[in-house]
C-alpha cells in the first residue's frame, strides 16, 4: 500500500466498519485490489472506494471573496435583518396610513 488513497482507504477502514452494498455482510479483512476495488467474500459483489479530499478555508473572509456569496451564518443574519427591516417598514407604512 504505498499510494496516498491506499494510506487513506486503510485508514478509514480503521476507523468505520464496511459492508457489503448488496449483502451486508462485514468487508473487515477483505483485501482492497489496486484499483481500490474490494469483493465481499459472502456474494461476490464488487465495490469501489472513492477518495476525494476537500479544502476548507483558513481565511472565511478570503474564502468568500473566491466564492463571491455568504457563509450559512452569514446568510442567516442577512435574513434576520430583512424580516427586521420589513416590520420596521410595515409598521411605518401603518402608522402613516392611519
């Protein structure tokens, strides 16, 4: 297992108990080929693990410069201050009506 996505199958196999899409049963020992392909040893189904890795931002400020749109925080306290915004402008908008 020398390539950094074996590194990284092995070690979530570690962490996580696998089994089989199809049977359910346990993939524990079950060899992973070259491919990262692994084949239950119950029915025969075969499986492949994808590795992927994300990136997530030091900065969050520089990260929404790149994405140019609000964090889900952001976005919350942006909503926030609109229903504020639009009582404060209904109210208004009542008081000088009646």
């Amino acid at each position: 297992m020398g390539d950094p996505h074996s590194t990284i199958i092995e070690q979530a196999r570690e962490m996580k108990p696998y089994c089989c899409g199809r049977c359910g049963y346990s993939l524990d020992g079950a060899p992973v080929d070259e491919v990262h392909s692994v084949v239950c040893p119950e029915c025969g189904y075969t499986m492949r693990f994808v590795v992927s890795v994300r990136l997530a931002a030091d900065d969050p400020e520089y990260d929404r410069k790149v994405r140019q749109s609000l964090g889900r925080t952001e976005r919350v306290i942006t909503r926030i201050a609109m229903l504020i915004l639009l009582v404060v402008c209904v109210s208004a908008l009542v008081v000088i009506l009646f």
